[in-house]
C-alpha cells in the first residue's frame, strides 16, 4: 500500500499530472503570452517609426507584385 | 409522427424563465431562488412526458421538429431523441434543480445572476442533447460554454479565473477542431442535417476516403475527448471542478462530462466506423489509464473535492471503453455508467459542498470523525460511495457489470485491466471515507457542527432514492436504451466502401504483388 501511495503521490500525480501535462500546457499560455508582449513594443507611439514600417511594408509588398507580375 | 413541441419547450423554457427572473428586484433573493427553482421543477415534470410518450422499440428519433432556418447554407432547427439522448434530457432536468437546491444558502453574491446563469446553461445542455443537426449542435455546444465560465469564473473558489479559462480554452480548442469538421462533412454530402447525412453514408450515396474519414474521425474525436475528459486531455477538469461553486460541480460532472461520451456515441462511431475500427486498441489503452490513472491520483488527494475530481476521470474511463468495445452490451453499460456517473458524481460534490458549507474548508485533514456530530450526513455520504464504487444493488454496479461483461466477450485483457479500477475506486473512496467520518473528532470545531437540514435531507434523500431505484429497477432504463444501442451498430454498416476495402484487403493477402 504505501509504496503504491508514494508513486501515485510523487510519479503520477505531482511528475505527471501536474508538472509533465500541466507544465506543458501552462508553458504554451506563458510562451503565447510573452510573444505577444514582444509584439507589444512595436506599437511604441512613435509616428517616425510607424513611418519607417509603413515604407518597409510599401517596399516589401511592390516587390512581391513585382515579383509575381514578372 | 404527430407534431410534438415538447422538446422546443423542454430547451427553451429555462432561456424564457430567465425573463421572469430579470423582472425581479436584484436584492430579492428569496423569490429569485424560488422561481428559478420553480422554472426547473417544471422542467423536470415535462420532461417525464418525455418517457411516457416514449416507444422503446423503435430506433427511429422521437418528438422531432424539423423547421428550415437558414436556406443557404441548409441549416435547419431538427430536434428529435432516441435512446441514446432520452435518459441524458432527463439528468440534465433532475440535476439542475437539486443543483439549485444545494447552493440555495451558500450563494450570497450576485444571486440573480447566478441562478440566471444555471438557467441559460439548462438550455445549452438540453439542446446539445435533443440537436439532429450538427450546426445547431455546435451552436448549443458553444453557447453552453459561456454560462459555466461564469459560474466558475465568479461564483469559484480562491483559483476561480484561472481554472474558468482553463476550462474555456481547452474545449475552445476541440470545438474549433469539431467545427471544421462539420464544415467538410458539409462540403462532401452537402447537409448539415445528422439523420440525412447517416442515411447516405449508410446506402453508400456518399463515401469517405479512408484518409478523409480518419481525420474527420480525429476532428470529432478530440473534441469528445477533452470534454469527457480522456487521459492525457484531463488536467482542466481537477482545477473546474474543484474551484465551482457546488452547484457548477453537480453540473459539470453530472452533465457536460457526458456531453463527450455522447457525442462519440452519436457522431464518432455512427459516421465514421472504420476510422472509429483502427483508433480503437489506442483509445481503449488511453480509456484504462484513465481508469487506473484517475484513481490512483484519486487516492493520494489531499483535497476531497479534487478527490471526487479525480475520481471522474477513472469513471468515465470506463463509459469510453464501453463505447469502443463495439459490443451492444457495452454500450449499453455504457450508457448506464453514463447516468450513475451524473447521479453518484452529482451527490459526493453536493456532500462536498455540504461539508464545505460548515467548515469552508476541502481538506481532508481538515475533518476528522464526522460522524460523530453529522450522522445524517455520514450515511448518505456512505451510501453514495459505495453506490460510487459499484456496490450491487445501487446503480454503479449496473452499468460497470455491464460494460465489463460486453467488453470482456471481444477483448479479454482490456477488461481485466479495466477491473483493477473498480478495486482502487473502492480504496480511494472508503480510505476518503474512514479518515474523514470515523475515528475520534480530531478538531475541536468540528465537534459543534450541525447536521443536515430539512432542504438538504431532501436534496439527499432524492439522490439516495434514485441510486437505489437505478439499481435494483435498472431494467426499466435498458429497456428504452437497448435498440438504439444496438441501432449504432446498424449505422456503422458501409455496403461498398467496407466491401470495396475488405476485398482489396483480401486481394492483397492473396496476391502479395497487388497494388
């Protein structure tokens, strides 16, 4: 009985349940999380930087159509 | 068929009865407790209509509707019940109000909210039942999220909000999978309708490609299966069930947990039986570490309520061995385990909820010798647990007989692993038992503590009534289950298909060269 009470406490329960399973899922929701929060820093309120993406995306779209068109 | 209105009725009346609870002034909680209690008593008592109108013998869907909705895409509002749904109605519409009644005193804030709340979740949970058509289906599916993620999200214990979302997401996830699903079923027979789309899957009019049917199976799969929960999709439910308040445990185990092992029973293994033939052995080894899993973990809680939690996980392990033993007597037991689980479940969280109610605590180590100052409350607890273990006479032994006996006719060793869980269910719940109602009253808190009261008796004594009732007078539930039971298997025919792979399959066996 007690060894059966020892790994279903510190195996199944504790190593499997909560940190395998449970680790895994809580690390996705932190790793979505923390990405967003990088994303975040693009909108810096800057209006020369949205400028600079605005040309970015402007040079980056006419040579895709270029691209394609050819 | 006679027109029948009945089933608009039974899903609706809960929805309409919420008007009735807006009209009444917030901070009178007396009459919102009592006219929500009224609305699902009278639920209750149409939905007995449901089994006297009932024909056991027939396979075809009952008290159908069927009204054209929305043209293009075809969606149409087509309610109906067999045997499969018939009992899953009329759990749903006994829980809700003893539900009511177990967090009658225990819910303080935001009473209308909360009973407006159960009453909008009723009608989520009885249209996902009585829906013969898959987008309407979803759209009760979905729609029943919403209320339980308030129930748990405000009315919860200390780790409400993270166990609300948790729960959200990790069926959010399965839906999104489900809904795509449907959408190619559309593409490829052009209905959303779930009888149509069976009859020509049946007579061959539509025919799957292996591949296609692999994935839808997969699609539809794992939706049921986060929400049954299956081994290792099951961690949402400990923390749901463990932070709702009572009535949000009664109802999720009693109900939503089912919402899963139905939906296999009525979309995975109908429509996608070859699929459902090759995913089997794995999902029945994933069916017995759940059982023997989820007890073990059971057994080792320190926390009854996870303990009860835990438990869920073992139980329904079974239900899905049940259903993929492909054996009409399993499917019965199946679906008998089905309603023990929501009725025994139901009562060990209301019995949790009892005690939590006076020592606002969940921790075992918390009681002590309960039944020294509780004794109406230890002998019902003693009663649903053995009834829980699967003691012969009460309901569990039905339905874990059955399953067992079924399964054990096609694959002897799945259900002689399976039989170990029935040993560890009655380990965990008696060792739950003995530390915290026998022995000498370890706190001296606990030593004044009252015992059940006149509403709470009541809440017991239906529960207890019931377990009993299912037990010895079982046959007058299998009876109405057993040709739909059967019927899946009916549906599970492919004249061409089948024969088409089969006799490639034997052409290969034959001529090794083949192609």
């Amino acid at each position: 009985m007690r060894p059966l009470v020892w790994v279903s406490t510190n195996f199944l329960w504790r190593a499997v349940d909560e940190e395998s399973i449970d680790g895994l899922v809580n690390g996705v929701a932190r790793e979505a999380g923390e990405f967003g929060d990088r994303l975040r820093h693009l909108n810096s309120g800057n209006t020369r930087t949205y400028a600079a993406w605005v040309i970015l995306g402007a040079v980056v779209l006419t040579t895709l159509l270029v691209w394609a068109v050819r | 068929m006679q027109p029948s209105y009945l089933l608009t009725v039974l899903t609706f009346l809960p929805l309409a009865g919420t008007a009735a609870l807006l009209m009444l002034r917030a901070d009178d909680h007396v009459w919102i407790r009592r006219t929500a209690l009224a609305i699902t008593l009278v639920e209750f008592g149409l939905s007995l209509l449901l089994i006297r109108g009932f024909l056991p013998d027939s396979v075809q869907f009952q008290f159908g509707e069927f009204h054209n909705w929305i043209p293009s895409p075809p969606i149409h509002y087509h309610l109906g019940v067999d045997g499969i749904s018939l009992f899953l109605v009329l759990l749903t519409t006994f829980l809700t109000p003893v539900a009511m009644l177990a967090s009658w005193k225990s819910i303080e804030q935001r009473v209308r909210g909360f009973f407006v709340s159960l009453l909008v979740l009723e009608t989520g949970m009885i249209g996902v039942f009585v829906s013969l058509d898959l987008f309407l289906f979803f759209l009760f599916w979905e729609a029943m999220l919403i209320p339980m993620y308030f129930l748990i999200g405000i009315w919860g214990h200390e780790r409400r909000i993270y166990a609300a979302i948790k729960f959200i997401l990790y069926t959010m996830l399965g839906s999104i999978l489900m809904l795509v699903a449907m959408i190619w079923l559309y593409e490829l027979s052009g209905s959303f309708d779930l009888p149509q789309i069976q009859s020509m899957l049946v007579s061959g009019q539509v025919v799957l490609s292996l591949r296609t049917e692999l994935l839808l199976f997969a699609a539809f799969f794992l939706a049921f299966a986060i929400k049954v929960p299956l081994f290792p999709l099951h961690t949402w439910l400990p923390d749901a069930h463990t932070e709702a308040p009572t009535a949000g445990s009664v109802i999720l185990a009693g109900v939503l947990l089912k919402m899963g092992t139905y939906g296999m029973l009525r979309f995975c293994l109908p429509l996608f039986p070859e699929a459902a033939h090759r995913f089997a052995p794995y999902i029945a080894v994933l069916a017995i570490i759940s059982i023997i899993y989820g007890a073990l973990v059971a057994m080792v809680q320190t926390d009854l309520k996870r303990l009860v939690a835990y438990s869920s996980v073992s139980h329904l392990g079974f239900v899905v061995l049940g259903l993929f033993a492909f054996d009409p007597t399993a499917v019965q037991g199946a679906l008998y385990q089905m309603l023990n689980h929501g009725v025994s479940t139901g009562a060990l969280f209301v019995l949790v909820g009892m005690l939590y109610d006076r020592r606002h605590t969940h921790l075992i180590r918390d009681f002590g010798g309960l039944a020294t100052p509780l004794p109406v409350i230890a002998a019902f607890f003693l009663f649903v647990s053995l009834a829980s273990a699967g003691l012969p006479m009460l309901n569990g032994f039905v339905g874990e007989f059955l399953i067992l006996a079924g399964t054990f006719t096609r694959h002897v060793n799945w259900a002689s692993s399976a039989a170990i869980g029935i040993i560890l269910s009655a380990v965990y719940l008696l060792w739950a038992y003995q530390r915290v109602f026998f022995g000498d009253v370890t706190q001296e808190k606990n030593r004044a503590l009252l015992d059940a009261d006149r509403r709470e008796r009541l809440v017991l004594a239906a529960f207890a009534a019931l377990i009993l009732w299912m037990g010895i007078g079982s046959v007058g539930f299998t009876r109405r289950t057993e040709a739909s039971a059967r019927n899946v298997f009916e549906l599970m025919q492919r004249p061409q298909a089948y024969n088409a792979r089969a006799a490639l399959a034997s052409a290969r066996r034959a001529i090794p060269d083949v192609r």
